[in-house]
C-alpha cells in the first residue's frame, strides 16, 4: 500500500475518538478562539517549527489547513476536548509528513494540561484509530531532540527510534511504529 493514502471507505463511520478522558473531534469554526489561547502562548509552541500565531487569523489559517486535509484524507488534527467538561485544551492527530509518504501522529495541549497522561491517552487513540479505522500501515512522529516530553510519549507508544532528521526546517528526533509491529494485547 502507498503510505500516502488511505484505503477507500475505511474513515467514513469515524467522527470522534474517545479514551477515557478525552474525545477527539474534527474542529468547528467555533474553535478558533479556544485554539489560538494555546497557539499564541510561547512555552507551548517552543518546539513548533512555525512559532506561536500572533493573531488568531494566524490560528484560523492552521484550522482551514486542518479543514482541508480531513477532506481529502478523512482525518486531520482534531480538538483535544475533556470529556468531564467539554473543554477544549488542544489538538492531535494525523497529517501527511511534508513530502509524504508518512503520516505524523502529532499532539499538542494547552501548559496546564501537561504532565498528567493526556498527550499518551489520545496518541494511543489516534495510534488505534490509524491502523484500525484507517488502515495505514506506518505512522511516525518527530520532536525536537531537547524537547524530551513529547519523545518520551513516542516511546510509551511503543514507537522506536528510526533516526535524526529535519522536519518543517527543524532538527528532529524521528520515531515510528508499523501495523505489523504494535503491541496488541
């Protein structure tokens, strides 16, 4: 299978993901405001190649771009929502690795949601999700080699250092799991 695509139909019934805490959902226009709270905050967006927005029609642009991926692909980064509140407190999800062919298993969360399991709960949804719902046969993800939190998620994952790259003109730390190779148990 190209890894760059899906196979036809396997996204169709899928609208949200939910573990425990979380549900995931595609964005709504409504979302701007909450997500430009998180975006525009400095130690947040520290390791983010593109930086914190600065206006939040920096935020809806990232948001139209998330719009336009789940419409080709059927998936895209989605609001990260506490399901005792309804809040939303971030984002994660799937997009196609610029150049392609992988798709990058991506989250970020406002500072104080930090630190208590949330960026391991909806990555091991959306690790699901991507074999299971999606059928993809490959998902990596990439960090920073000093941001050590987010590489540290990758390995409780069960994902495995592939290698140093550059990523979005960032030196990265690339890790990845394949279909054949999860832990299913």
């Amino acid at each position: 299978m190209d890894l760059g695509t899906v196979p036809a139909g396997r996204m169709k019934n899928l609208v949200t993901l939910e573990s425990p805490r979380l549900r995931m959902r595609p964005f709504v226009p409504a979302d701007a405001d909450a997500v430009f709270r998180y975006r525009s905050h400095a130690e947040v967006m520290r390791y983010i190649p593109s930086g914190a927005d600065e206006t939040i029609e920096d935020t809806q642009k990232v948001l139209d771009g998330y719009r336009e991926h789940q419409e080709k692909y059927g998936f895209s980064k989605w609001a990260v929502v506490l399901q005792e509140t309804g809040e939303l407190i971030g984002d994660s999800g799937l997009l196609l690795l610029e150049d392609g062919p992988d798709f990058e298993l991506g989250y970020r969360l406002a500072r104080e949601y930090w630190g208590k399991g949330l960026a391991t709960e909806c990555g091991g949804a959306w690790l699901e999700a991507a074999f299971s719902s999606f059928g993809l046969e490959r998902v990596v993800a990439f960090a920073h080699p000093d941001n050590a939190a987010p590489i540290r998620v990758m390995t409780k994952l069960g994902m495995r250092f592939e290698r140093h790259a550059r990523f979005y003109g960032m030196d990265s730390v690339l890790c990845s799991l394949d279909a054949a190779d999860r832990d299913v148990s």
